[in-house]
C-alpha cells in the first residue's frame, strides 16, 4: 500500500456493503487518462459549450507573486473581480446552478445571504509522478466484495473513471493530500443564531497506516491524533482514531482523554451519527471532512454530472489580517470573503438503507470534479425535508500540489446555527506541516495523557 494514502482521512471503508465486487477499468479505459478527453484525474479537459467553465491546462503551477515559502498563503488571483452577485432578488435566475440547499439559504436570510461569483479557474492539480500512480492504480483497483474495502490499490483516487455513486464518495475520502504524515492548527467555531459564538482550537496529526512494520495491522488505514488547545474548559482533551478499511468486519477503534478526570476511555460512538467533539451538536461524527467513516448504512447512486456554483479558490477566507468576528456573522459568514465559481460537478445521492439508523435520511453530495473534493452537500431529516447544507470552500495548497479546503460550514436551515471548520486567521504564520512523519509510538491509548499534556 502506497504511503501516499494518509489521505484517506477518514475511513477508505466507504462503499456498500452490499454490493458485489466492481470490476476494475480496462487498460483502454485509464489509456484516456491524461489524454485529450480527460485530464489525469478523470475531469473533463475541455471547458462547456457556454465557455463559462475553461478548459484545464495543468492546474496553478506557478507560486504567485508576493508569496515566500513558509509563509500564509496569498491569493493567487487578486486581480479578479465579481463577474455578477446573485441575491434573494435574482436567486431564481441562477436556480439551474445552484443546490437545493444553497437556495435555501437565500431564503432563510434574505437581506444578508449573497454570492460573489467570480471567474472560473481550474487550479487543482497533483503531482505528476501522482497522476502516473493513478493511472496505474486504476486498472487494479476495484471495490473488495461487499464493498467495505478496497482491493489493489495504491493511489489516493482509486476511480478516476467511476461507474458507482461510492467509487466518487471513495475518491473524496482518498484524495491526495501528501507523501508522508500531515500536522495541523485550525479552530472549529460553532455559531448560535444570534451571532455568538465561541472558537474551539484543535491540533491534529496522522500518518498513513502503511508505514507500520511488517503489516501488522492489514485491516488499518490511518491513524489520527487530535488534541484541544483552547478553551480552558475544553483543553488537554485528546481523541485517538485508529481508523480501519473494513468497518463493518473491525469497527473504527477511538479512544478520548478527558483532562479533567485524567481518564482514557474508549469512544465508540466516534461514528455514524454520534457527536462531533465539542461542536455544540452541530455537526456528526462523519460530518468532519464533509464526509467520512464507514458508508454501510446508506445505498448510494450516482446521479451524474451538473454545472452548479461552489465555493472555489477561498484564498480570502486565510487572510491574516481578518479576525474571526470579521468572518464569522449570524446566519452564515462574511459574503464579502467568500467566493463562488462555476465548476462541474458529481452528483451522488445516499438514501439510508432499510432499517438502518442515521439522523440524515438523506444526502445529496455535489462532488469537484478537477479534485474529487466533496463540495455542496444538502440534508435530509427522515421526514424528507431539507434540514442542512453543507459547503466545502476550496482552496490549493500550491506550494506543495495539494487541493484541500480553506474551512467548511455547516448550516442548520431550521435553527438558524451554523458551524465553521479550518479558519486559522488569528494563528501566527501557516498551519499546515505537510514534511510531518511522526511517531506510532504517540498513537496508542497509553500515549494518550502524555498527548494531553503537550
């Protein structure tokens, strides 16, 4: 297994599991890689009819002006300005492009609720000698029967040519995020409706369970660290994931430390639908990341491809000269921070399965296709109604050929409260250490005090 795959924050165990085994590609197929159809990640190379979407010409290759390395990220388009603003006014002139869930959210806060949509610009890009293990992968890589696992594979897009609405779910939970371990600095700030809102800031770690001696643990993905930095109340406290392939078959194994009574315990509810750490109830467990963990309890379809307006290149959302209050207002964020393009899109609906239990009945994910990065995703309660909307703001880390997300929000359309991940604007410097290796001597239950009192 490639040590390329600690991308696979949470749970490469997403398929269903009662499927039979999917055939790989042919060698005919993933030839059509990098061609003049598709680029290297299975996207569609040329732009739309409309010219509204540009053709990929590589991706951002280039470090933009002003940048050193090291330093926060700047925005690599700073001449672009609005193509147009789309408002409660005009919202139905632009409903063709727009998810069910953004539209709700133009008439739940009519008066503030806006998009900036700007210039297309497909920036994601890889590595190259990544695009080469895709293409490899690609022709081995096929979903294990009855779909909780993977077989064969060795890239962090193991469906660059997907046929099933899982294989785009396990493109997004295996994306490409680097080579070796990843350490990072962010806050989650859950918002009540009013505005109010408290930040939580957290320090993770992972490294891919690949780099274990002699495969000692075959059914082991990854394993992931998180500890609580502030507030007092919260910090010291420190949740563990030892995150497997089949979950169904092994469980996900985590274990928490709470500092206040210097207990390590396990957390079996780190799943599914149990509560995301310290988000007020905002957010489930397999929220984080826009989705992860296992996907047994659902069916999933895919639907196919859509033009809708995502939040893409979010670069101002990183600015070190804005605050938190400058972002974070009640109902959603700062409209003048944000920014939205048009991009193709996989659309893959999850229905949850006879019998099983979930708070969302269902979900509609709107998948990019330049980064297999879950961008929109709108929610259902078990009544069938449209409960949350959920938006990945995307962003490229250039310095080092990584897409990934500026933060993502999740917005409760019935209470009016939202939740923010990854904002990190009142931190000194960047936050990402992509060179991280780390210890699997510091990922044990019996670490887990030590981890606390860093």
């Amino acid at each position: 297994m490639n040590n390329k795959l600690i991308n696979l924050c949470l749970a490469a165990s997403l398929s269903v599991a009662s499927l039979p085994t999917v055939a790989k590609i042919s060698e005919a197929e993933a030839a059509r890689l990098g061609g003049d159809e598709l680029t290297p990640l299975g996207a569609e190379r040329a732009g739309n009819a409309a010219g509204t979407i540009p053709a990929w010409t590589g991706g951002l290759k280039e470090l933009p002006a002003g940048y050193s390395v090291g330093d926060r990220l700047v925005d690599p388009f700073p001449d672009d300005e609005p193509l147009f603003v789309i408002s409660s006014d005009n919202v139905a002139d632009y409903a063709e492009q727009l998810s069910p869930g953004q539209i709700a959210m133009f008439k739940r806060y009519p008066d503030t609720y806006r998009m900036r949509v700007f210039p297309s610009r497909r920036s994601a890009r890889l590595p190259e000698n990544e695009y080469a293990l895709i293409k490899k992968s690609a022709v081995t890589t096929e979903l294990a029967e009855g779909g909780n696992g993977l077989v064969n594979f060795s890239a962090g897009v193991p469906f660059p040519i997907p046929t099933e609405g899982v294989e785009v779910i396990w493109n997004h939970i295996t994306r490409y995020r680097n080579e070796t371990g990843l350490s990072r600095r962010y806050t989650q700030i859950p918002v009540q409706a009013n505005g109010n809102f408290a930040p939580v800031l957290f320090e993770d770690e992972s490294i891919p369970a690949s780099r274990l001696p002699d495969n000692e643990y075959p059914n082991r993905l990854f394993v992931f660290l998180q500890r609580v930095l502030a507030p007092a109340r919260l910090e010291g406290d420190v949740l563990l994931v030892h995150e497997n392939i089949d979950q169904v078959k092994e469980p996900r194994k985590a274990w928490v430390y709470n500092a206040g009574q210097r207990r390590v315990r396990l957390a079996p509810n780190i799943a599914y639908d149990g509560p995301g750490t310290a988000s007020d109830g905002l957010r489930t467990a397999d929220d984080l990341d826009m989705f992860n963990g296992a996907p047994d309890r659902y069916d999933w379809t895919l639907v196919g491809k859509k033009e809708i307006y995502i939040p893409y290149n979010s670069y101002d959302l990183r600015r070190g000269d804005l605050s938190y209050k400058d972002i974070v207002q009640p109902g959603h964020m700062n409209p003048d921070y944000l920014r939205y393009e048009l991009h193709r899109v996989w659309v893959v609906e999850s229905k949850l399965k006879d019998g099983a239990r979930h708070i969302y009945a269902r979900r509609t994910f709107y998948v990019d296709e330049d980064s297999w990065q879950i961008s929109v995703i709108d929610h259902y309660d078990g009544r069938g109604e449209l409960w949350k909307m959920k938006e990945g703001h995307n962003m490229m880390h250039y310095q080092v050929a990584v897409p990934w997300l500026a933060a993502e929000s999740l917005h409760d359309l019935v209470s009016g409260r939202y939740v923010v991940i990854g904002l990190d604007n009142e931190e000194s410097g960047y936050q990402y250490d992509f060179d991280y290796e780390g210890s699997f001597g510091d990922f044990t239950p019996s670490a887990l005090r030590r981890a606390g009192r860093r």
